[in-house]
C-alpha cells in the first residue's frame, strides 16, 4: 500500500503525537515519586508535575527543531517551532490527570497518596493503551497484542516500582 505524502504525514503527525504523549506519561509518573520530598504538600506536588510537564514539552519541542537543522542547511522557522510545540504538547496533556488529582487532594477531597496511587494506576493503564494501540497498527495476532500491552504497562510499573524503591 503507497501512502500519498499527504497521508504519510499525516501518520507521521499522529505517531510523534503519541511519542510525545507517552514520553508525558512517563515524565509525569517520574515527577510523581518526588512528592514526599516536598513534605507531602498536595499543591506543591500539583505544580512539580504542571512545571515539570510544561519544562519538558519545551525541551522536546526544542530539541526536535535543534536536530532537525542538524541534518539540513535551512534557517529555523516559526513554523517549524509551532509545529514542534503543537507535536509535543501531548507532554502536557499527559500530566492532566495527575495534577487534577493533586489538586483535588490540596481542596481535602482524597489524599495525596490516594492521588498517587490512582494517578499512578491511570499512567500504567496509558502505557498499556499505548502497547495495544501500537500492536494493532503493526497488525499482530492475539498473544502478541497481549504480549505488547503487558510489556508496556510493565515499563510503566517498573518506573513507579523503582521510583517508590528509592524514596523508601
């Protein structure tokens, strides 16, 4: 099957979109484990993950436009810079549900270490979206798509189980 160029960058769009989303998940579950260094402050933890998500959507948009001239001649244009930033802003997005639940506990309606767990639990459950979603686009059987899905949510877990491992 031959894509138009149209059509390929239009795939090409969604998958540095999901890239980016994924990459948040990650950055927002890394940024969650540093919550007891701030005294358990629910507030506090909310705006490590925003700042955190907001600091790194920039790094990443930046660094894409920066390897990007290194593989050219061309000068950098907003253009380019718009659409790094808009390719990443799934970065951002990602750490939505985590700093809602942060916040949520800095109002007293749970915890903060029910905030964690819950918000950890959904960025788990994102990575192994992320492996299903991938496994149907490379249109692999049943034991593969599992396989795909429980890999990937197994990162995710990995990441909160060492995390949670050197903060205790």
């Amino acid at each position: 099957m031959t894509l138009s160029p149209e059509e390929q960058r239009a795939r090409e769009v969604r998958a540095g979109r999901a890239r980016s989303f994924i990459y948040g998940t990650i950055a927002t579950l890394i940024a969650m484990a540093s919550f007891e260094t701030f005294g358990g402050e629910p507030l506090a933890a909310g705006a490590i993950i925003a700042v955190s998500a907001i600091a790194t959507w920039w790094a990443h948009a930046y660094s894409t436009v920066l390897a990007e001239r290194l593989t050219t001649d061309r000068r950098v244009t907003v253009a380019e810079v718009r659409d790094a930033l808009r390719e990443a802003w799934p970065i951002v997005t990602a750490a939505v549900p985590a700093t809602v639940l942060a916040v949520g506990a800095s109002q007293g309606l749970w915890s903060l270490p029910s905030a964690i767990l819950v918000a950890n639990l959904i960025g788990i459950g994102v990575m192994g979206v992320a492996g299903l979603i991938a496994a149907h686009a490379a249109h692999v059987g049943r034991a593969a798509t599992v396989a795909w899905v429980l890999v990937t949510a197994a990162i995710g877990a990995v990441i909160v189980l060492v995390e949670v491992a050197v903060h205790h």
